[in-house]
C-alpha cells in the first residue's frame, strides 16, 4: 500500500513490504556503493534479505563498466555477485540493437566508455570512437573536412570522462548524413556519485549536447525506460508487483519503478553524507535529498523512503 | 519474446523560443535575484517567448528593394551566410554595403559567433577588404559582457569561461575578471577514490558558448559553480545547434555545450544572442533607433529571423547561407521573415531593375 512517499518507512510497513515483494531490484551508486567505497552496513543488510529467501538483481545507469567488470568490483567489495545478475545500460545498449536485428555489417559509433565497447564485442558489434578518441582534436584550417565513416549505423551515447568536440561532432556527422542512423542513449542521469566525495555530471550531459546538435530526441535504453525490466520478467517470471526497485534517484530509479508497475523504495544515501546540500528545487537535478523529495514541486513520489539500506533491514526487527 | 517498450523522460532539450513552466521561472529569479535589476528578467522571457500567437502571412520575395532601404534606418546584418562564408566573401557584397552607406543607412554586424571578439572580427572585416568600424560589430561574445555590465555585475566576482578566446578578450575590455577558457581544455580529471574537485566560491557566472577545447574537466567546474555558488548566473553567448566553422561543411555549435551544461544543472540559461532580444535592445538604446526603422538580414530562420521578430523588426531572409527556398516553403516551417531574396546583392540588381 502507497502513502504516497511522503512518510518515512515505518517497521511495519517495511515488513509488510518485505512479504510481498520476491525480487528487490537495486539500484548501485548510491544504494549499494559510492565510488569505490562500499556504504555501510550493506553486506549485512543483503546478506538478511537472502536470508529471508528474497532474490536480487542489480540495475546500475552507469555505463562506464560491463556486466564483468561490475561483478569483478563487487567481489574486490567482498560481494560474490554473478555477472548475470547485474543488468547496466551498457548492456541495454547492446541489447537494444540486438533485439532490433541490427545487421552486423554496419558499425557503432561510441560517445562513451570501455563498458558500452565490450558489451557490444560481446553480441557481435564492432564500435568505434570509445576512449581512444578523447585524444583526438579537430584542426580548423579552411581547407580541412572532417571525414566519418559512412558505414556507422548507430551512435550509442552515454557517460564519457573522455568527451571533447571531436566526438560530439563525429556523432553529429554520423546521426544527420547516414541514413537511417539510430541515435541512442545509455541513459540521461544529469550527475552521478562517481566518486565518493561528490555528484559528478552523467550520461545527461553528453547525451544533451549530441541532442542539440543533431536536433534529436535519442531513444533511451537505461532509467527510466523500463527496456530492461522485459529482462528482468523474463528472469524471474513473476508478476511485476511482486518487485521492488530501490534506489537513490526519483527521476530514474523511482520514475522506472512508476513506469514498470513495480514497487519503489527510495533511499537518501545518495546524499545524506553530502557536505554540500542544494536548495531543494536545484538539488531535484541530481541525486534526491529529502528536502527534494518532500518539495511541493516534487511530482514523482516513491512508496515510502528509508536512510540506507542497513536502516531498511533494522526496521524489519523492530 | 521479449519486445522493447521504451519510454524517454520527459526531459527535453528545449529550443531557445519555447516557453517554460512558470515554476521554473520563478525559481530562477529567486536564484538571479541578488544581481538582477526587475527590467534585465524580460531578457529571459522574450528569449524563450513562443513565436507569435498570431499566424503570419508566407514571405514575399522581394521585387521592390528601393521600398524597403527608403523604409528603414538601419540594417543589421548577420554574417556567416550573408556577408561571408567561411573566409570567402559572398559575390556582390562590397559593392552592396557601399550603395547602403552612400544612401546614408547605418549598418550593424550582429553574429552569434563568439569565438572572436569585435576587435578581431573588424580585421577578419578588414583582411576581406571591407571598411567596417568595430563599435559596428556585435558577437555574442560582445554581448556576453555587455550583459554583465548592464546588470553591474560586480567586479569583485569572477567570471567562468567555457568559451573561446573571443569571450575572454571581450571579459577583459570590460574590465570583469575570469577564469577557464580555452587552457582548461587541457585538464584532465581521474575519478579516482578520495578524490574531490575544488572550484573557486567568487565565480559569480558562467558564460557558456562554442568550444573547440569542451571537456568534462570544464563540465563538472561550470556544474559546482551553478549548483553550489549561491546567485551564480548561467548565461549562453547561443545556442545554435550548428556552425559554420569551414565553408566545407557543418559543425556542432555552441548549442551543444550549453546543452551539456543544461544536462547537469537542469537549469536554463539566459541567452544573450539571437534569438533573444538583448542585442537589439542594446543597439536601439546605444544609436537611439526605434525597432521599426530596422530590418534584420539573415540567413537563419530560427535565429536571426526570429530575433528580428522578437525584436519587432522587419526581417528579410537571405538564401546565400543555410536555409534553402524549400525550407522556407516547407509546411514544417513556421517562421516566416517579411521578405526573402537570393543574396544581399540583390539589392543592387533588383535597384536597377525598377529604375
């Protein structure tokens, strides 16, 4: 039952939650890790969730890793996750152009990083652009043209350390002069706890510049779009309300949970250590506060919210 | 089998015109407050005002050009498209400017492009042989610090550049002190563990406009600048989606970068260059023309006809740039100038032709 998010998890409702729920769907930065640092207390907390027999998946925006190399960061934090466990935007990338019959002669330009490569290689997909071209300048001599190569049926963008002209105007030449050129995004996340001391920008802002540029909407694969979730059901075969989508941002993680029909749990330890904390109505860009979330502007309201994961698990036994 | 139901947020890249949610705005003068006077809001208003409630009648092509140079004062002319393209004058140009100035018409250059200041583009003016005075040249770079005066920006604060070199100079001129620019493109970060960026807490504003050196370095600085110093202002020279950097093609434009900077704030920014009206409220002032004695020239539907309608201006497009005869005349086009001709030099054949 829904009070509308506007409470605070209660023992009871967390129980209640708890029995009727087989799958928690969590979301990572934020929820399980803030960069390379576990959150405390999430170990145990996962650890009495399986005990209560609940199975869990992993569902992360951030492209910047593959499905391997995020299971081989959870065992470095001491967690033995299976890589098909963890479901990231990467991976919905590759996935979407599967699932569209992408042909394999045609290739994929990257605005992004090694995650969206390798998970492409994985179905067949040869990518260009990626890392390497963070490297690469234009000249602009009157004389100089800037070539692209014709055979790029599809520029995937998504969070890019690397990012620069010289790969927003590839992306740009690729999505107006080849024909039938698919424009997508990982996901539009405008920051992300990429670190643990601070929100750095996300996929938003490179999937936005490509966007003004070519004057296009993208399709997007990650959070919100509930593209995903069709995995996920397929998975577990369980109906969707029987799911719960925990994670630390309304305007992906909750916004897919509304958009998916499953339940939704917010968590503020995206922020709640943040030593910088926003007016409410800007911090509703980034990574969800509590004044954010209880701002009348608000319109996208979770079922209810905890601090942390380990304050969720503490509330069943009290 | 499994199908894919995609759903994209409602978040929208929104083009310079379109009107946003009241909400919005308002928490956006809360921001502003400190450092704008209540008559410099109206520069985000009609900068994202909707097009004209009511429909306009389809563009005349121009027959009679005598009637309109008798009927205006002033022209002001866009560059890339009209005057120039690339670094090759377009055919006609010299001799139509001269004809204009003998008849005693004052003639003003505005051009989005802020990679130059007004100094450097009166010696482009100069190298292609034309006599034009600089205090006649208005960039968005120009326009970005004339915007920062016209609020009194304070000069104890500090001005972030994600710009070229043109911004700064124009900066430096009116005396603002800045940081950024085309040397932080060659910083890199790592997002290594224990690692935190710092930024300067006197940045005041972040002046966002076309940058060959963008990177995420200066991303995340224009980010904590807008997000974390109280009253910073996010101000775009443009935002136009494409540039004519070569003759040979075209490039992503300054629209990007404001775009990306747009992405991680999910702030709109104040537009100092077309299609907003600050330029031409600015020239009306400093020349003391009213609207109706201008005709705006371009060759941009969406940016310096716009900004000519905005602006209550006649407006004549010109087909020597980006827009073609059948975009203007496309069912998908709603911008429709007063007039639209072939080049600028028209005037001088179309002249002949009535005499």
């Amino acid at each position: 039952m829904t009070n509308g998010g506007r409470e605070a998890l209660t023992p009871q409702a967390a129980r209640s939650l708890v029995d009727s729920v087989d799958v928690f769907i969590f979301d990572c930065d934020g929820v399980i890790w803030k960069g390379d640092k576990l959150i405390e207390g999430v170990s145990e907390a996962l650890h009495t969730l399986r005990s209560l027999g609940k199975k869990f998946v992993f569902l992360t925006n951030n492209s910047r890793k593959s499905r391997k190399q995020y299971a081989k960061k959870f065992s470095k934090l001491g967690m033995e996750i299976n890589e098909d466990e963890i479901f990231t935007s990467s991976f919905a990338a590759a996935m979407y152009l599967k699932l569209n019959n992408f042909p394999t002669d045609k290739k994929v330009y990257v605005v992004g990083e090694e995650g969206i490569k390798e998970e492409l290689k994985l179905v067949g997909y040869e990518s260009i652009g990626g890392p390497e071209d963070g490297k690469k300048s234009i000249q602009l001599e009157s004389s100089f043209f800037f070539d692209h190569d014709k055979s790029v049926g599809a520029v995937v963008v998504g969070l890019d350390q690397h990012f620069n002209y010289y790969k927003l105007q590839y992306a740009n030449l690729c999505i107006r002069e080849n024909p039938g050129c698919l424009f997508i995004a990982t996901n539009r996340d405008s920051t992300g706890n990429l670190t643990s001391l601070q929100e750095w920008p996300g996929a938003g802002c490179m999937v936005s510049a490509v966007s003004c540029s070519v004057q296009k909407e993208p399709v997007v694969v990650g959070k919100p779009s509930t593209f995903l979730m069709d995995f996920l059901l397929e998975r577990f075969r369980i109906d969707v309300s029987r799911m719960c989508m925990v994670g630390d941002r309304l305007d992906t993680d909750i916004l897919f949970g509304h958009n998916a029909g499953c339940k939704t749990l917010l968590v503020l330890s995206g922020t709640l250590y943040q030593i910088i904390q926003w007016p409410a109505q800007l911090a509703l860009a980034g990574v969800t506060t509590l004044p954010a979330l209880l701002d009348p502007s608000n319109s996208i309201h979770p079922d209810s919210y905890a601090n942390d994961m380990s304050h969720f698990v503490q509330l069943l036994s009290q | 089998m499994l199908t894919s139901r995609v759903i994209s947020p409602s978040f929208l890249p929104l083009p310079p015109t379109a009107s946003t949610s009241s909400s919005s705005f308002s928490s956006l003068r809360t921001i502003l407050s400190p450092f704008l006077a209540k008559t410099q809001l109206s520069y985000t208003r009609t900068s994202r005002m909707a097009l004209s409630l009511t429909a306009r009648a389809a563009a005349n092509k121009l027959e009679n050009a005598d009637e309109l140079i008798d009927s205006v004062e002033t022209f002001i002319f866009d560059c890339d498209g009209v005057i120039w393209k690339g670094d090759k004058l377009i055919e006609g140009v010299p001799e139509t400017l001269d004809m204009l100035r003998s008849k005693g018409k004052r003639l003003v250059f505005v051009t989005n492009n802020s990679t130059k200041s007004r100094k450097q583009y009166g010696k482009k003016f100069e190298t292609l042989g034309l006599s034009v005075n600089e205090e006649e040249i208005f960039a968005s770079s120009f326009a970005a610090a004339a915007y920062l005066q016209s609020i009194d920006f304070p000069k104890d604060k500090k001005v972030y550049v994600i710009g070229e070199d043109g911004i700064l100079k124009e900066l430096e001129l009116a005396g603002f002190q800045y940081l950024g620019g085309p040397t932080d493109g060659d910083k890199k970060i790592e997002l290594k563990p224990g690692f935190l960026m710092e930024h300067d807490h006197n940045v005041g504003a972040v002046v966002v406009g076309f940058d060959r050196y963008f990177n995420y370095y200066k991303i995340q600085y224009g980010t904590l600048c807008i997000r974390e110093n109280p009253g910073c202002l996010f101000i775009a020279t443009n935002r136009d989606a494409v540039t004519h950097l070569t003759d040979a093609q075209e490039w992503a434009g300054g629209g990007s970068m404001v775009g990306a900077i747009r992405g991680s704030t999910q702030k709109e920014p104040l537009v100092v260059g077309k299609p907003s009206t600050f330029m031409m409220d600015y020239l009306s002032n400093k020349f003391g023309i009213s609207k109706s004695q201008i005709c705006m020239v371009g060759d941009r539907l969406d940016t310096d006809i716009l900004f000519g309608q905005n602006g209550g201006c006649k407006t004549l497009l010109v087909l020597s740039g980006v827009t073609s005869l059948e975009t203007l005349q496309s069912p998908d086009n709603s911008i429709q100038p007063d007039f639209y001709t072939s080049k600028i030099a028209d005037f001088l054949s179309l002249k002949a032709a009535t005499v």
